[in-house]
C-alpha cells in the first residue's frame, strides 16, 4: 500500500520536475503532496535571476496546497531531483528536504494534526527513501507551540 503510494507520488514529483525553472543551478527538483481526499498537489523549484529569492519545489507546492484551501489535507511527500543535463534531470540518488522546507512541511503537518511520510528518490530509477517528518525535522518548532492547529 505505501509503496504504491511512494510510486505514485515519485512519478508525480517527476513529472513536475520537468517544469522546474531552474537555470542558475540546473538542478530539477519536483514535489508531491497526497491529500487525504487522493488527489495530488505537486510543485517545483522555482529559481530566480536574484538568487536568494529562489523557491523549493517543495514550498512551492505547499504554498498551493494551501491556496487550495487544503494545507490541513497533507499526509505525503514524494521528492524528486537530480542535475539536469540536455534539459533533462539524472540521477538516482535519492534527494531530502532542504532544512527550510522540512520547517515548511512542518506548518502544513501540525496544522494538519498528523505526521508526514515523506519519500525521496532521484531523477530516476527505482530507488527510494522513505521517512517520517518527525524523523527529518525532530522536535520541531510549529504552530502547536503557539497554540494552532492540529
Ligand atoms: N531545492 C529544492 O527545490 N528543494 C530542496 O529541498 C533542496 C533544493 C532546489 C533549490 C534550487 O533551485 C536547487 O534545488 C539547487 O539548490
């Protein structure tokens, strides 16, 4: 069951990949969020020519599950990504979460009241991680500190 899951939302996070805007770093990144109705809110990386003002595939797509309406509704994680060569993403080494976008995550799981399973894969392959939130980001600062969510 949570293979099939980790598959579907690795193909996901592929697919979104391929529309990374990512020329500074040429590194592709795709994000895929299941929700608790099934349905899948993906996002990529989102790099702009003012570096630092770049965004993760990951935030990106949890900045539009919450335009959505649906950031209460997150319960996995698929990430893809990989270096890009011929506009195509390589690699099969599986990626994790920038520290930020674990923070990021966080918001949506506490707001959510439930940890995230997150899975990390390359550009390619067969090859996956899987993790819990908690275990990424333990002890987390979030909204249940402030007496939100959940
Ligand atoms: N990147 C993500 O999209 N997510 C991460 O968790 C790690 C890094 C992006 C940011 C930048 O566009 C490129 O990957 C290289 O750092």
């Amino acid at each position: 069951m949570s293979a099939e899951i980790a598959k579907t939302l690795i193909e996901a996070a592929r697919e979104a990949a391929r529309n990374a805007h990512a020329p500074y770093s040429n590194f592709a990144v795709g994000a895929a969020l299941l929700m608790t109705d099934g349905s899948i809110v993906t996002g990529t990386n989102f790099e702009n020519a003012s570096y630092g003002l770049s965004l993760c595939a990951e935030t990106v797509a949890a900045a539009r599950a919450n335009a959505e309406g649906k950031l209460r509704e997150i319960v996995a994680v698929g990430i893809v990504g990989g270096m890009m060569r011929g506009g195509i993403a390589h690699g099969s080494d599986p990626i994790r979460p920038c520290g930020r976008c674990r923070q990021v995550l966080n918001e949506a799981a506490q707001m959510g009241g439930r940890d995230l399973a997150v899975y990390c894969a390359g550009a390619e392959g067969d090859a996956y991680e899987t993790h819990r939130l908690s275990d990424l980001l333990p002890h987390a600062f979030g909204p249940a500190d402030l007496g939100i969510g959940g």
